[in-house]
C-alpha cells in the first residue's frame, strides 16, 4: 500500500475531483476514479483516521475540508501527524465574512439558496474562520502558522467565488 512507498512526498486531504498531491485522500468514493484517471493515487478514507505512518509526506494539503470536517481540529492533528519534520502544511477554509457576504446578495442569489447556506452555518454543517481562529487550530496541532492571507475562490460548476483564508504551516524540526 502507498504507506510503503519511500518517493511519496504529498497528500491531499479531502481531495475531491482535483488533487494535489501525489496520493488523495477522500471519504467520498465517486471522486476517486476522476484522480486515478489523472495519475494520481487515490485512497478512500476517512480523514479523521489517516491510513498512513507518521511523518511521511512532506508536503500536505486541504482546500475547503476543514470547513466542512465534522472535527476539525482532529483533521488538523491528522495532517500535522502524518507531516514530516521541516514539511509544509497548506490549507484553504471559509471565511467569516463569507456569511455576511451571503445575506447581504440574498436578491440575487435568491432567497431560498441564501436561507440554505445560512441554515448550513447555523446548524454547523459548515465552519467559517478568522485568520487568528484558523491560525491558532493549526498551533495546537504542533505547527507554526507561516503565513495566513485572505484569497477569492471559485469552485467548480459555481459562478460565484467563495471568500477564503489559505494558510501555510510548517512542522518544525524535533530537538
């Protein structure tokens, strides 16, 4: 299995249609064929329980999961587990302001997609973060947050682009 490999240097997690890395991680299965078919390897798995030994990739990333992850800050220690020393974590969530920026075009948009995305927030199903909220989940998992920026994003099949925090990680060399 690809835990074996020694050339393995990236994951994504989360990984959906568009991968990363050189392997993919995605829990939901019709994603993996559209990953295989672009060389790269692709795992169905939860990525709250990565199947892979510590320290392996040295490089690993997350667009958007986070936001959506059940337990975030468990996909979080995940990634930082299974990071190598000196390795890079990137990962993209929802802003904060994304909420506000729903309600406020709720004419157009129209009012039943807006009351979706707003009851997806409220309810939990989706998590919105500050620079400073993103940054410290990342800290508590072992890594120093090198950089945080606000960047525009448009999902697949979507008009519009989503308002997010990319953020870059590194895991610092053991003493």
């Amino acid at each position: 299995m690809s835990e074996n490999r020694k050339d393995v240097l990236s994951l994504d997690v989360g990984c959906g249609t568009n991968c990363f890395g050189e392997i993919g991680v995605d829990l939901y299965f019709p994603y993996l064929p559209l990953v295989a078919r672009a060389g790269k390897e692709a795992i169905n798995a939860d990525c709250h329980h990565l199947p892979f030994r510590d320290k392996v990739f040295h490089k690993v990333y997350s667009f958007g999961l986070i936001s959506v992850a059940t337990h975030p800050d468990n996909v979080i220690a995940e990634m930082s587990r299974v990071l190598s020393p000196g390795g890079t974590l990137i990962v993209s969530v929802t802003r904060h302001i994304e909420l506000l920026r729903i309600l406020l075009s709720m004419r157009r948009v129209g009012p039943v997609n807006s009351i979706k995305a707003v009851f997806k927030f409220l309810i939990g199903r989706y998590k919105a973060y500050t620079a400073r909220g993103i940054s410290k989940k990342i800290e508590a998992s072992g890594l120093r947050v090198k950089r945080c920026m606000p960047v525009w994003l448009q999902h697949r099949g979507q008009e519009e682009r989503l308002s997010h925090l990319l953020c870059i990680g590194e895991k610092t060399y053991e003493k």
